[in-house]
C-alpha cells in the first residue's frame, strides 16, 4: 500500500519523528525476556521472517529498538485474533519500508520554513543540504519506516492510532479523529469489506503502565522529565497518596492510594493532558508536585 505523506503524515510530524527517531529506534533496548514474548514464539516468528531485529553475535539472543517491541507486541495481537503469517508478512515488508528520498523532498519544498524549526546540528544541516541540491539521492534519505512515524504520530499529537489490516493484506492507518482524510474508496472498505485492527496507542500505554518501564523510560524522551520522574515513583511504589488536580472539570481533584491499577490510571491522565498538577506524598511525610507545564507526548 503506497504511504501519502501529505495525507496521513504531514511535514511538521516528520520533522518531529526525526527528533525522536535516535531514541525509539536505538538498538538494544528490550531483549527477548523483557518483551513478554517466550523465546520459542520469537524464534518460530524470525524463522517466518516477521521480524526485523538482529542478533548481537551468534550465540547472543537477538536485541530490540522501542520501534521493534512495538511491531512485536503488534504480531502478538494479530496472531492473537487469527490473523495469518503470509498475511502479516506481507504488512510487515510495507510497515517497515522506509519513506522515499522523492516523497520527503516534495513534502519540505512546500513546508520549507519548518526545517528551520530544527534544533542546530548535523541532522538540520544535512535536511537543508538535501533540500537544496539538485539531484536526489539514490538512497532513502531519511531512513524512517512508516511503523516508526506511526509511532511519533501517538507520541506526539496525543491521538489514537491503529493499523487496519484487510483479510487481502491492505491496510493503512487509522485516526479516529480525522474522518477527513480518507478517501470514499478507504472509508467503504472500513464499512463492508472484513478487517482487524490493532491500536498502536494502546500497546504504548500498556507498555507505560508495565513494571518493564521503568528501566527504560529515561532512555526513550517519549515524556517529559518531570512525568518520567513521576512514572519512576509509581513504579517504585516508595510512596502514600498521589492526588491529581484537574483543570476545569466537575471533578477538580482525585486522591488515589497505592495499589495495581493507579499505573494505568496515571498514564490515562497524562494523555488526556487534563490535569494542572499532581501532588505525591511519600512514606516520610514528604510532597512532591508536578505541574503540567510542558504537553504530554503520549495519546
């Protein structure tokens, strides 16, 4: 399926995927214990060829990029509700083809003024290079996939997204928010043709939520320093009460306790970007407080 980045993606989220894309592409993250897939699954779903990690040394198990845990817990899903490997294969070759060198430049040429929103350093420097030669280069430029934009676009715009996969092997991406954007053709098939879909959203936020976070958070910039410092306290449990103080609504404040479900409760909240602040109180009697000065990244 041909990827429009006008259509789906837009200039301003390509720029912002290249500011997250050394982090969520980083190599090394999750091995396979940490992903909550067995190795005898991960090993049948390599041999299949769905995976695109590699392994560190032949007799090393192989690594995985924020980017590949995502596609993994992904196949889980869809293998889940029945969805074949040929089939899956097929998504898997286009998921993670990478955007094309005439695609992007046609994009920035329209968009040109947001190139110069790019913090300084080699990755502007080269963008405004590319931007002005004259000839393409014969290679990707950018070398980002369309799972990792998919990616960014839940990060970022703190929308939900999901992947719609036809039994054919179609598929595209799906934002329930932009009815727009689809063609008479796209929104027919969503109506009567037979489809699966999997919410890129919601894997990010059970990813959030899980006890495997915590180690890895810092290291992803996927929040803020002060939500990610929030997120660590929960995780480590050393703490009272956490109080939420809301903005504008009925409910102006909920006190919640420690137990099991505060950690998706927390990450709800902050993805809804609602809150004025969050007051922790620890053991000792100390207060922390997190204003929400800066925009959560996470739909």
């Amino acid at each position: 399926m041909p990827i429009t980045l006008d259509k789906y993606f837009g200039a301003a989220n390509l720029l912002k995927a290249l500011e997250l894309s050394e982090y969520i592409a980083q190599e090394g993250l999750f091995d396979v214990k940490n992903t909550g897939v067995t190795y005898k699954t991960v090993n049948h779903w390599d041999g299949q060829g769905l995976l695109v990690s590699r392994r560190t040394g032949e007799s090393k198990w192989r690594k995985f990029s924020f980017v590949d845990f995502i596609w993994l817990k992904m196949i889980e899903q869809f293998r889940g509700i029945g969805i074949s490997i040929p089939l899956l294969r097929k998504v898997k070759a286009e998921i993670f083809q990478e955007i094309k060198s005439e695609d992007i430049y046609k994009l920035f040429k329209k968009n040109k003024g947001l190139v110069d929103k790019l913090p300084e350093g080699e990755q502007k420097d080269q963008l405004k290079a590319f931007l002005d030669s004259s000839e393409l280069p014969s290679k990707t430029f950018l070398g980002i996939p369309v799972l990792q934009l998919l990616i960014c676009e839940t990060i970022f715009d703190r929308i939900p997204v999901s992947l719609i996969v036809f039994t054919d092997g179609n598929w595209f991406p799906w934002y329930e928010d932009r009815p727009a954007i689809y063609s008479e053709e796209e929104q027919h098939s969503m109506t009567y043709h037979t489809h699966v879909t999997v919410s890129v959203t919601e894997i990010i936020k059970e990813f959030l939520s899980s006890d495997k976070s915590a180690f890895i958070l810092s290291k992803l910039h996927i929040l803020s320093p002060t939500e990610t410092k929030l997120l660590e306290i929960v995780h480590s449990g050393e703490y009272e009460s956490i109080t939420i103080h809301f903005k504008g609504q009925k409910v102006t404040s909920l006190e919640m306790v420690k137990a099991q479900h505060v950690k998706r409760k927390i990450v709800d909240i902050l993805s809804e970007n609602d809150y004025q602040e969050i007051v922790i109180k620890s053991h000792q009697g100390m207060v922390s407080t997190i204003k929400n000065t800066v925009k959560m990244k996470i739909s």
